[in-house]
C-alpha cells in the first residue's frame, strides 16, 4: 500500500479513499476536486492506476471479481442479493420486475457498489486465489431450489392465492406465512373448504411454531425463502441453565452480524418470546436447515438443535391433532349452510412460481409463463384482458343503471331494485372473471399473431361482451 496523504492510499492499482473506505476513480473528471495539490496528483498520475470504464468494459457481468486481499481490508463491503438468469446474466434481485428470462438461482455476496457514469454500475467483490482462505465478515449463499417440484395453488375467489411448503401455509398475495386455526380464513374460504384443505394438506407449520418453547424451526426446502424474499443472519446460542429452569430448552436461535451468522432465517416480527433464561424477549425464526457455509465451524452440535426441536414439535403435533379433531366436529354442522368461496386448487412448478412478479396471478398467465412466452408478451396479454373486463362491466353498469332510472318514480321499487342491482353488477363481474380465466386463452389463440388491426380487437371486445352477458 502506497500512502499518498492522510486520506488517499493505492492498493493493488486501486485509488483508495481511507477514510471514508472507498475506492475512488482516478480518471473521473471530477478528481481535482478531490486532489487539489498538485504534488499529490503528479504522484498518482505516475501510478499504474485501474481505469474503471476498461474494468466494465472487460467485464460481461456487473458483478466483477477482484485478486486483491489488501484492497477489501480497507473498503466498506454491503451484503446484497444477486439473480443468475438463464441467459448467462447475473442482475440485482431488486430488478426482479423488469426481468424477460428465468431466474436460474438467487445468491448473495459482499461487494462495493462502483458507479461510473454513462457505463452503469459494477460490483466488485474478493476473489480469492487457491492458497486464501475467506476473508473475515464475508458469508455467502446460494439458495438451491428444484425447478421442477410442483407446490400447490390456492386460489380464493380470483383475489386471494396461497401456497403450502413444508406444512407452512403462505399467503403469496403478501408473501408471508399464516396460520392455519384463524378465524378471519375460515371466514374467507369457508368450513368446507377449509375441513377439506386441511385434510388434503395439514397446513399446520406455522401453528406449531407460534406453540413452541424453542424460538426456532427448520425449513429444508429453500423456495420458501426465495418467495418470501425477507431474510436476516443468524446463529444459534447454548442456555446458561440453572436449577430453577433446567426443563427449558438448551438451545435458541439469535440474529447477529453477517461475519458471525452461521444460517439465514425468516424472523416472525410480529411475535416474541419470553425467554426467562436469556432476560429478554426473543424472536422466533424459521430457520434455513442447511447452513451458509457447509464447512463452517461452530460449537453447537447440530444433532442437538434438531433432538430438541424434534422433541417439542412431536407434542405439539399430538395436542392440535386432538385439539383440530374437536374444533371440526363442533363446526360440522354449520358446514352445510355455510356459504363457503370460490376456490381453485392446481399444481404449480417452482419455476413458474419464481418468475410471477405479483400475485394473484391468473390461470392466464400462469398458462403463458409455463409455455414459456415473453414477459412483455404476458403483460400485453394481461392489460388487453383487463381493459376488455373494464369496458364490459361499464356497459353493463350503464345498461342497468339505465333500467334503474325508470323506478325513479317509485322509491319504493327504486330501493328494491338498488339491491338487486349491487348483487347483478357483482355476480357480472365474477362472472366475467371465470370467463377470463377459462375463455380469454381460447379468444387470444384465434387473435393468430400478436398484432392485430384496431377493427378486429373491437371485434373480439363485442364476442367478449355477449359471452359475458350470455
């Protein structure tokens, strides 16, 4: 390292602000600004310093690897979270919505941001040569999903999607787990659909975890991760046990730095735990079964972690399988004249799962993205069925506003009608929803090409229309 002043150092070709521990472009124009003795600048200009535009330019990726140990000892390194698309690219995770190709794997990595203007951005990170081991603080990870598993899909009335992954029930419209035994989701989906559900599927995870004693759970399948997208670092810490609490757990799980975590979780904030043995209040995590670093040491058996857990959820099991068995045989009766929704269940690949960037998602698209048509394609798709819904349920709001009119005089017929008229205007637009997903593919295969003339998408709004009103 080659000392310039207090603040400026080179590394390794790299011009370095220590101070504020980043790197800097020498070749920017702005750099007198930050060099204003001449002196300082003459000694760097007879510096073989790194050009940042040739690194981008060498570079097919934006995430770029750097030989140079001493350069990441004195720059800030910030954790973020990668896509490997099918095409080779690799992209930020945040710029999932403007993705056109399938997301091979996700992956995370400290890096430092370098922004060089009119090139666009560039990550580098430490490459490591054959004789180095990873440098402190850095952990990084790889979710490793199976493309082709198949997860079910949940659909409740056109606006609300689940899914169910290792017993945990997700609510995919907000990408968070739910439990099972609540009320507001009996209410929605209804006692037969929900008695039926629950045998086909035993969506319990989320139950046991709020009844445990530990604030852990492991999760081996790595796609609830990837779908709920929100993760910390953590590890796992041995209870200082005394003789007033030696039937607690032994073990539970803590959040910490990304240098000492030794497995990502999925933090449940809306709940704590009131650990007596710690003096304070915890969180409960679901936890990643596989660590970050497969070789990574720690001094927790892992044998132990799961011997305790599997111990707890086995009782729990027992008691809301008794507990679940009462509750249904007392709602039994209502089942019958309990109105219930509309309710799809379908199977659904992980891979199509990955690249719906908001859900619900229609049977529609989910048909296109298995197919594997152009995003931009779908989206076209998606704002034509949209706009064809929009228009049909404002003629038929005019048609039958038009009827209302004539009982004007009669406020007694007009509040009868007012009624009839919310329940006809609501029943027309499930309906055109149905036809959505059941006719819209059918229409758009008779479309032929892509583009088609003004008159002949009038054509298919008219056909659309009187389906609808049929």
């Amino acid at each position: 390292m080659l000392e310039i002043n207090s603040r400026f150092a080179v590394i390794d070709g790299w011009l370095v602000d220590v101070l504020k521990r980043k790197p800097i472009n020498f070749w920017c124009p702005e750099i007198r600004l930050l060099l204003p003795n001449d002196n300082d600048y003459e000694k760097l200009l007879r510096q073989n310093l790194l050009d940042w535009t040739q690194l981008k330019k060498d570079s097919t990726s934006i995430l770029v690897g750097v030989y140079s140990a001493e350069l990441f000892k004195h720059i800030r390194l910030v954790l973020r979270e990668f896509f490997l698309l099918e095409d080779g690219r690799i992209v930020l995770k945040r710029m999932r919505n403007k993705l056109h190709y399938k997301v091979v794997k996700t992956f995370a990595r400290k890096c430092c941001r370098l922004f060089l203007p009119k090139w666009g951005t560039i990550y580098i990170y430490p490459l490591l040569q054959d004789n180095q081991v990873c440098s402190d603080g850095v952990r990084q990870f790889a979710l490793d999903v199976e493309p082709n598993l198949e997860y079910p899909l949940i659909d409740i009335d056109f606006n609300y999607q689940y899914t169910i992954i290792e017993g945990f029930l997700l609510y995919l419209n907000e990408r968070r787990p739910c439990k099972w035994n609540d009320n507001d989701l009996r209410n929605r989906i209804g006692l037969k659909a929900w008695a039926s559900l629950k045998k086909l599927y035993n969506p319990m995870s989320l139950d046991i975890v709020y009844n445990l004693d530990s604030n852990y759970y492991f999760v081996k399948d790595d796609r609830f991760f990837q779908l709920l997208g929100r993760r910390v670092f953590v590890k796992f810490c041995e209870v200082m046990k005394n003789k007033t609490n030696g039937n607690g757990p032994s073990f539970y799980c803590a959040r910490t730095t990304t240098a000492k975590a030794t497995h990502i979780a999925y933090v449940l904030t809306d709940t704590t735990l009131n650990h007596h043995t710690v003096r304070k209040n915890v969180y409960r995590f679901i936890v990643r079964e596989r660590p970050i670093v497969e070789s990574i040491t720690s001094t927790l058996n892992p044998s132990e972690l799961k011997k305790q857990l599997f111990t707890e959820v086995n009782v729990i099991k027992n008691a809301f399988s008794t507990y679940i068995s009462q509750l249904e045989n007392q709602l039994i009766q209502y089942v019958g004249q309990a109105g219930g929704s509309n309710i799809r269940t379908d199977e659904v690949s992980g891979e199509v799962l990955d690249q719906i960037p908001k859900f619900p998602a229609s049977k529609v698209t989910l048909s296109l993205i298995a197919a594997g048509e152009d995003r931009r394609y779908i989206e076209l798709l998606q704002e034509l069925a949209n706009r064809l819904e929009k228009i049909c349920v404002e003629e038929a709001s005019q048609s039958l506003g038009s009827i209302r009119a004539t009982f004007d005089p009669n406020p007694e017929m007009r509040a009868r009608f007012d009624e009839e008229y919310r329940q006809s205007i609501a029943e027309y637009k499930r309906t055109l929803k149905l036809i959505k997903e059941d006719l819209l593919l059918v229409l758009v295969k008779q479309l032929g090409n892509k583009m088609v003339p003004v008159e002949r998408i009038h054509e298919r709004r008219v056909c659309f229309a009187q389906v609808s009103s049929s």
